[in-house]
C-alpha cells in the first residue's frame, strides 16, 4: 500500500509586525480586551502579494526535501484571498516556480484550506495520480479585510507555509481525517465584495463588509473541531494520551483550551502561534507545524492532531505520523524583497484607499443567501 510522507516544509513570514497598541490608534479596542479575549499580541502585515510569500516557501519546502521544482507533478494551493480569481493562483505559482510538469489546483474551503488540500494531494499521492505534491496555506487578508470592524479588524493576519508530499510504501504521513461542514452556519462568517456576486454591479469595486458574528462562530469551531478529532483518533484507534503535539488552526487561544480539554489532552502537547502571528486562516497550521519542527518539537514517528474549522463553516481534524526525518535536507537562499514601511502604514494605505473610493456595500442587505431546499420538498 502506498502512502504519502511530509518531506518538505516551509515557511515565509512578512517582516511587518502590527502590534494590538496599532490598531487601538484606529479602532475602539484595546491591548487588554485583545489579549484577554484572543490571547494575541501581533500579526504580520505582507507588502508583497500572496503568491510571492507562496514562492518564497514553496522554495524553502522544496529545498527541504532536496528537490527541484521540476521534480513536483501536483500542486494545490490552499486560500480564501486568491491575488486572482481566474485564472487560478496554482497556475501563477507552478509558473513562477518553473514547475512545468505540475498539475495546479487552488483549495478554497476558508481557514481550513490547507488541510482540505493536504487531504486531496494526500489521495492523489496515494492513488500514483501524482508522485510528488506541494501543498501551500497561503493568506494575505490585510487586502480585504474591513478595517472598519473591530468584531473581526484585530483576528487577522498575513502569512504562509507549504509542505511537499512524496509517495512511500511506509506507513507515514496523513493517516486519517474527518472532514466536514455546518453549511446552515454559513452567514455567520461571510465577506460581502468578494465575487462574481458583487462583479460589474452597482458597487464599488474593492469594498469589503464582513459578516462576523464572533461568539456564534466561537460554538462552533469548539464542537466541530472536537467532534472531528474524537472521531478521527477512533478511525486509527489512537487514545487522545497518544497524541505527541497538536497542531490547531489558531483563532483564539480560549478556543484551542477549549477543544484540548475536550479532547482529553493537555495544552503542553499543544503547539501556540496565535500570540505573535494572530489568525492567518489557511496558514496557520503550516505555519505552526513548520515552526513545531524548528523547535524540535516533532520527533521521529511522531503522532500529531491537526483540528480546524473556517468559513462555511468547514470543520476537519487530521492525523498525522511523523516520518524519520525531521531535519531540512537544504536550505534555501530565496528571500522576499525587504520592506520600508511599517505595518501600520501598509495598512493605512488600504484603510485609505478603501475612503478615496467610498463604500457602496454597506447599504445592501442580501446581496446571496442560499435557501435550504430539504429534498423531501422538491
Ligand atoms: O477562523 C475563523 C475566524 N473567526 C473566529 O475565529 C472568531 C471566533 N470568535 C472569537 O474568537 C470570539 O468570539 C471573539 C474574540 C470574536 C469575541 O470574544 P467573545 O468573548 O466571544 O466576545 P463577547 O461576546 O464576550 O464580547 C463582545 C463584546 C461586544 O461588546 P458588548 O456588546 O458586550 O458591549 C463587542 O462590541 O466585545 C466588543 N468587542 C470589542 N471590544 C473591544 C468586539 N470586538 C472588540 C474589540 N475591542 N476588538
């Protein structure tokens, strides 16, 4: 039987920190609310556009593995903030990368983008479909993110992360998942602007207004997420007291407490990012597995719980043993351009743009909702 070792991984973080004291400078918030309510302190603003983070890890990932980028047949990209809808943004990054032989799928199933792509190049590595896979979690949300809203302005941040899949006959890598979806729950995470909903209308190009409703969202994540992961520990008969390190989708720290008291394991075995890098949606998980790996907090064989939720709401929770490797082969040079401003400037300059051009959203309630029709009826 074939599976799918994790023999790649890397990571690229812009340089621009934006501190909670920022954002109190244009929002009614505060360092104590923010910390308390979310344990963050930080996020990273990106001065570049999403693609040139996924090259720069894509590359650390492929030196990691000790492969060229034309040694890739598969790549999938997992987001919710695409540079681009069409054409997609694997195609830009198998471009960039001069990937040539590789097929080049985007994954958009919000937070949980990375590990719904894990998933379906975990198959097609197993299946023969592609021998050698490069799954990105890549998200630049500063661009769309409706600075106007404290609900939700203070969650996010920039970031990425990229793991390569290569075929094996050891029984390693993504072992089991449970993959789901609240789709009643979908308008309670919605971002308004965003699509061909909202395309050649009457309404101003670039205007974002999102759908938040934090503690709804909250309830969720903490049951999805939980029942996920008990389901699958009992589809590899694996007790939570097995579990090595988890590696959550970090979106508030009260949330990761709450899914790791359900799940019976100690936050010790928890791996935490969300203090210094916020929620980076599909980046997070890559980001904190890549950085649970410098820290030499993966071992060889090691059995890793990954649960997420996003938008949708998705939910999944992924099992994961670890290969014998847990040392880059290589290291890459490649490095993104220096940045000369700081992230409250580059987010001032969206903040301003977003007033130059005026909103045309916030009066129009319904722009698409999706009726439930129960099939008993049809
Ligand atoms: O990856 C998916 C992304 N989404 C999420 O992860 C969101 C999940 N939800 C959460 O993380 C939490 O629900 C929040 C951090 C968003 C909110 O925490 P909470 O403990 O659920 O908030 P709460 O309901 O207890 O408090 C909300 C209050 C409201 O004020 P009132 O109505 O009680 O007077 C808000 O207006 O906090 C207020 N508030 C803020 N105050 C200061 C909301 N945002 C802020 C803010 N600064 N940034």
């Amino acid at each position: 039987m074939n599976y799918a070792a994790i023999t790649g991984w890397g990571k690229c973080m812009p340089p621009s920190v934006l501190t909670n004291a920022d954002l109190a400078t244009f929002l009614d918030t505060d360092d104590e609310w923010i910390t308390s309510r979310t344990g963050m302190r930080e996020r990273r603003i990106s001065h570049v556009p999403a693609i040139e983070m996924a090259y720069v890890a894509a590359m650390r990932a492929l030196a990691c593995a000790g492969l060229k980028p034309t040694d890739i047949d598969l790549i999938v990209y997992g987001s919710c903030s695409f540079d681009e809808m069409v054409p997609n943004t694997a195609s830009a990054l198998q471009y960039k990368l001069g990937a040539d032989g590789a097929a080049a799928m985007d994954v958009n199933t919000a937070c949980t983008s990375f590990l719904y792509g894990l998933s379906t190049a975990n198959a097609f590595v197993r299946m023969g479909t592609a021998k050698r896979a490069l799954v990105i979690g890549v998200e630049l949300i500063s661009r769309y993110m409706d600075w106007d809203n404290r609900g939700c302005a203070v969650l996010f941040g920039d970031g990425c992360a990229a793991v390569v899949l290569e075929q094996t006959e050891s029984r390693t890598g993504l072992l089991a998942e449970t993959l789901g979806c609240y789709g009643d729950a979908r308008g309670i995470l919605r971002v308004r602007g965003y699509g061909a909903t909202y395309a050649n209308v009457n309404v101003t190009f670039g205007d974002m207004l999102w759908d938040f409703d934090g503690p709804q969202i909250f309830k969720k994540a903490v049951q999805g997420m939980t029942d996920a992961s008990a389901k699958t520990l009992a589809k590899v008969n694996v007790k939570p007291d097995e579990i090595d390190l988890v590696v959550p989708h970090q979106a508030n720290s009260r949330i990761i407490e709450s899914v790791a008291k359900y799940a019976g394991i100690s936050m010790e075995k928890v791996h935490l990012t969300v203090h210094k890098y916020g929620n980076m949606s599909a980046a997070t998980v890559p980001v904190a597995l890549v950085e649970a790996l410098e820290e030499k907090r993966i071992a060889p064989g090691a059995k890793l719980l990954m649960p997420a939720f996003g938008a949708g709401l998705t939910l999944c929770s992924h099992y994961v043993e670890w290969g014998e490797r847990v040392v880059p082969k290589d290291v890459s040079n490649v490095e993104l351009p220096p940045c000369d401003k700081t992230a409250l400037e580059l987010v001032n300059e969206i903040r301003a743009a977003k007033d130059a051009r005026g909103r045309s959203l916030a009066g129009i309630e319904g722009a698409y909702y999706v009726d439930r029709r129960p099939y008993a009826t049809q």
